[in-house]
C-alpha cells in the first residue's frame, strides 16, 4: 500500500462486512477497521490512533472502492495539506464530488482538528480533491441510511458558505439530492435532503446542528416522520 496504513470506519451500515473485505482486497493489505463507535468526532480521533504511519487511507462504512484502484500510484501529501479525497459517485442523483470518497489524511491533522459541525472541515491545513473518483458511496444501503445521508449533506449544503463553498455550487447539490430518483431508496434520500434544507432554515443560529453527529437523534426524527417499518427497511 505504499507505505499507507489504511482505516475502515463504520457504524452501523448493512452492508459494511462486505464493503471492507473488498476495500482489503484493493488496496492489496490490512484494513483496519474502526466499527460502532458512537459520536462521529469520536469516532475520527480514534482512527489517528489506530494507525502507525502519519498519512493514512480512510474510508466510510458505506464507500465502495473501483476495484481498479491502485493504491501504489497514490503520491504522498505535500507539506501543509492535511487531507486528499477521492471523489465518489452518487448512486440516486448522478452527482461525482467529495461527498463519501476515499481519504488520504494526516493522524496528526485529525489530532489537532477543530469544533465543527462537519468534522473534516475542521482540520487544520489544506485539503486538496483528486481529479478522478475512486469508487460509488452506497449510502443507500435501506430507507434509514438514504434518508440520513440526504438529510445530513443538505443541512451542510444549506450552509455552505459558512465553509467556504461557493453559493452556486451548494444549490445545485441540494436541487440534485432533492430530485433523487436512481437506484434503491431514492425517494427517502429526496425526502431526507428537502427535510434537511427546511432544518438548516429552522435551526439557523442555533446549536440544534451538533445534532446531526448524533446517531440517536437521527434515528429518532427519522421514525417520527417516516414509521418504525422504514427503519428496519
């Protein structure tokens, strides 16, 4: 893995067994594996310490690599970059950018990152995107899981400038996620992504948004709206 150690973070996604055993395979090594840790600021410290090498893969529960990926053409960061992302391709709204790709990232970086609610963006130190996607994030794996990744992206769209992203860009993802219509549980990511633009609205300038780190209370307004039956898909 040249010289890479690599992490596979998850929680609770159904799919994640087989998603890390193909990730092992890829990247022609061990994976680490981080699994069930609650709260997801946590969850990414722990991953420095899981590691042995500054710079290190890091994939989601739910992230599916190319299997053509290759691992040994991957160039170290240079100085003062904290964080390398592969794009993925969304498998309910055509969409190809950050959003759930393949990380490179820096232990040390991870250690010292800051309060926000979209945690990678608060490290310290550039971050830099790959020019090709590395592999699809199937985040839509059952209603739940499709609804919370629309949810929880377009409350972070919605905000965007607060990070930095360009006003025309945020809307269009957000119009893109609420139109979901591709592959299985589309209509609850559409669903989760308008719900998640109407909460943005409601809880600006509040500290409702550390809420959206909480699995618990994901789940929970989830059941609320859409039934216990949709949970279990």
């Amino acid at each position: 893995m040249n010289g890479f150690d690599a992490v596979f973070l998850s929680y609770d996604e159904p799919m994640a067994d087989a998603l890390h055993s193909r990730l092992q395979r890829t990247l022609g090594g061990s994976v680490k594996r981080l699994h069930g840790v609650h709260g997801m600021r946590r969850a990414y410290r722990l991953c420095a310490e899981a590691v042995d090498r500054e710079q290190f893969f890091l994939a989601d529960g739910d992230f599916a690599v190319d299997a053509d990926f290759d691992p040994t053409a991957v160039e170290p960061l240079d100085e003062g970059v904290s964080m390398r992302v592969w794009r993925a391709v969304n498998p309910v709204n055509g969409l190809t950018y950050g959003y759930g790709g393949l990380k490179l990232i820096r232990r040390s970086a991870l250690r010292e990152m800051g309060e926000a609610v979209d945690v990678l963006a608060a490290l310290p130190g550039r971050v830099e995107f790959a020019e090709r996607s590395a592999g699809v994030t199937r985040f839509n794996q059952s209603p739940f899981h499709s609804w919370k990744a629309g949810f929880r992206e377009c409350v972070m769209l919605t905000r965007g400038s607060e990070y930095g992203m360009a006003e025309g860009d945020a809307r269009r993802r957000v119009d893109a996620w609420s139109r979901s219509s591709d592959g299985e549980f589309a209509d609850y990511a559409a669903a989760g992504a308008r719900e998640g633009v109407a909460f943005a609205r409601e809880a600006a300038h509040s500290d409702r948004f550390e809420r959206l780190n909480d699995p618990s209370w994901l789940r929970a307004r989830f059941t609320t709206v859409h039934g216990d039956e949709a949970v279990s898909g």
